[in-house]
C-alpha cells in the first residue's frame, strides 16, 4: 500500500483527507504536535475506518525529529501538508509565532526529503488573492498584498514551493487553495474541533444553534451585495478531503504539466453569510438568535472560486452542496452534545 504522510491529520481537514485516503486504498500515517487537535480524533478515525492510523506526536519545527521520521520511513511516496497556524486575528497579535511555526515546519519536510522523489500537497488558501477584482476568481488572478501575516505565509509559501520545485528535480508540488471548508464526515464522527471560541462562520452557527453560544453576531450587514452580508464559496470538507487525494493521483500519474502547479478548490458558487444561517435554520428545524453587528476588520466582501481548471485537470468535482454541508456540520455538533471531545 502506498504511505502518504499527512502532516497535522488530527486537524479538521487533515483527519477527513486521512479517511479519503483510506478509502481510496492509501496507508495514511500521521504527524500533529496536537496543538489544535485532540488526540481522540484518533479513535473516531478508527470508528470509521476500522484501525488507528501510524501516529506520531512531534512539532514539526524540531528538525532532528523530522529528519529521524523521514529516515525510518523511506517508504513514504507523497506528503499533504497541513500543519500550520491558521487563526487569522491572533496572526496580527503574534506575527512571529505564525511565520515560525509556518515556515520553519515546511522547510524542515523540504529539507528532510532533498535526496528522495516526493509528491507534496500544500494546504494553501483563496486568501491569497485578497479581494478579487474579477469574480469568480481563476487561478491566474493576481496574488494581492496579504492583509494578515497568516495570508502572508500562505503567499510566501507558495513562492518558496514553486522555487524549489523548479529548482529541483526531486519534488513534485501541487498547491491547493482552499476556499471556506466546512460541514464534516456523514457518519458524525469527525468534524471541526474549535478549540475555545470557534473564529469561523459555520462553528459558530452550530454552537449557538446547540446553546454552547448565546447570539451569533454577523459581521456587517452593508457590504455591497444583494442581502448586504459577506459571500464566500463554501466548500464540503469530505469534498475538500477528496481533493488532496486527486492531486496526490495526478502526481503519481505522470500527468502534471508543471513541476508546481496551483488549483482552487471551492464549489465556483457564492453564498451570503444570510443564506448559510437561512440554509442552516432549514436543516436544523430551528430557527437561529443572530444579530447584524458591525463588519470584522481585514474581511473580504465577496470571493468565490472558478474551478474549472481543478475539475478539468485534477478529475475532481465537488458533490455535496450547502443542504449537506449544514445537515452534517449539525449532526456533528449533536454527536459531539452526546460525546463531548475534550
Ligand atoms: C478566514 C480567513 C481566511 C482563512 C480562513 C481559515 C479572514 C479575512 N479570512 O476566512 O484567510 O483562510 O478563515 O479558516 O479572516 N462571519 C460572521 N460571524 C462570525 C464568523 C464569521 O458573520 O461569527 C462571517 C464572516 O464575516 C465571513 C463569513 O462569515 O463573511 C465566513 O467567515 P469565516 O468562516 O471566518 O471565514 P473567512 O473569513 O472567509
């Protein structure tokens, strides 16, 4: 069986890309420091795929570890990286804590694998074309000043891959730009963790809808758009999951074009931060106690993705729209009322 190692798989999209890597007949083996994880992912990965992954708790900012994993595992063929900081706000009160942990990670993987062919998955984000002049935005849109120095690493990231990747033989790099994931595994056993008060939109709507949190506040209700609330391309994770195994197959196929190349992944369609709660309010048979509050800083008033070329050239299309996405991040949020993770 092929090994992939994916780097911070306890995570919210790691630990769905674990299970689609299972599925599609892939030996996941993880790394995650755990530090905004739970190590109890684990066991709710076994539920669903019948084992417990290879698990390894390290930071991979401490470069002897890295080194000693990557020479007593040689049979490793691809590496999806997710393990990185990824709170925008506190990325402004830390800078330095996000382009240590961002970087130093990533160049300790780069630098351990330098004698060895590898196919690497970099987890990247639609951040980095900050508000799109034309929409829905391509992969050839320019990349804008990153407003944040989360956005920052994800730029700089995607710099340091495509150098490396032209200058050096031996890697193969595919970099995955994300839109907004969200919802979670339909067996209700995996889903987003946050740990203390949730920072994105869908978390926060389960945690109130479940009485964990007394009001959502949606950021700003002037924006120009038809409802005057912010629109995002919300992505199914599972959907998301499926992805990083299309890019890990086109790499083993032979059939990228480029030694780095760059796909958005998000469905190509817009939804307003009204209609996710009005979608959300319809599949949990509640309604929702929101307020219209003031707009938060740095956020991007509309952004969806074209995903053709993801489509044409990855084989991939995303399934699951926003009637799944909210039915599933919901019975997550039940689950975890019955059985908490802590
Ligand atoms: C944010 C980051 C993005 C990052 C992603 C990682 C910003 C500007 N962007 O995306 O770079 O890759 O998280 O997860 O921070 N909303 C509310 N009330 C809430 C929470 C969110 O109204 O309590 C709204 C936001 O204003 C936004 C939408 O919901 O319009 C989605 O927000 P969120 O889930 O935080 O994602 P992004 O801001 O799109």
């Amino acid at each position: 069986m092929k090994e992939i190692l994916v780097t911070g798989g306890t995570g919210y999209i790691g630990s769905h890309t674990v299970v689609e890597l299972h599925n599609a007949g892939y030996k996941p083996i993880i790394i995650d420091n755990l530090s905004n994880s739970n190590i109890r992912i684990l066991d709710q990965i076994e539920k669903i795929i019948g084992y417990k992954p290879e698990f390894y708790e390290f930071d991979l900012c401490e470069e002897q570890k890295v080194i000693e994993f990557v020479n007593s595992h040689p049979n490793i063929q691809g590496i999806i990286h997710f393990a990185a900081s990824k709170a925008v706000g506190e990325s402004v009160q830390e800078p330095l804590k996000y382009y240590r942990n961002n970087f130093f990670s990533l160049i300790n993987l780069l630098q351990a694998y330098q004698q060895k062919p590898i196919h690497f998955v970099f987890s990247s984000s639609c951040t980095v074309y900050g508000e799109p002049d034309i929409l829905p935005v391509t992969e050839e849109a320019p990349v804008k000043k990153a407003t944040s120095p989360y956005g920052n690493t994800k730029q700089i990231a995607e710099e340091i891959l495509e150098e490396i990747a032209t200058a050096k033989d031996n890697y193969q790099i595919i970099a995955l730009r994300y839109f907004n994931p969200v919802g979670a595994h339909d067996s209700g056993l995996i889903g987003e963790l946050p740990i203390g008060v949730p920072q994105n939109l869908l978390p926060f709507i389960t945690q109130t809808a479940i009485g964990k949190r007394e009001e959502l506040t949606v950021f700003g209700g002037d924006y120009d758009t038809p409802d005057g609330t912010c629109i995002r391309d919300y992505i199914h994770v599972v959907d998301l999951a499926k992805a990083h195994v299309a890019a890990i197959q086109r790499m083993e196929e032979g059939k990228s074009a480029a030694k780095y190349e760059v796909y958005n992944v998000g469905t190509g369609n817009g939804y307003s931060v009204l209609e996710a709660i009005k979608a959300f309010e319809k599949y949990a048979g509640q309604s929702l106690n929101y307020k219209i509050g003031p707009r938060r800083e740095g956020d991007i008033e509309k952004v969806w993705g074209d995903v053709n070329k993801s489509q044409k050239e990855l084989n991939w299309k995303a399934k699951l729209g926003i009637d799944e996405m909210m039915s599933s991040a919901w019975k997550w949020e039940n689950y975890l009322k019955e059985n908490p993770i802590q």
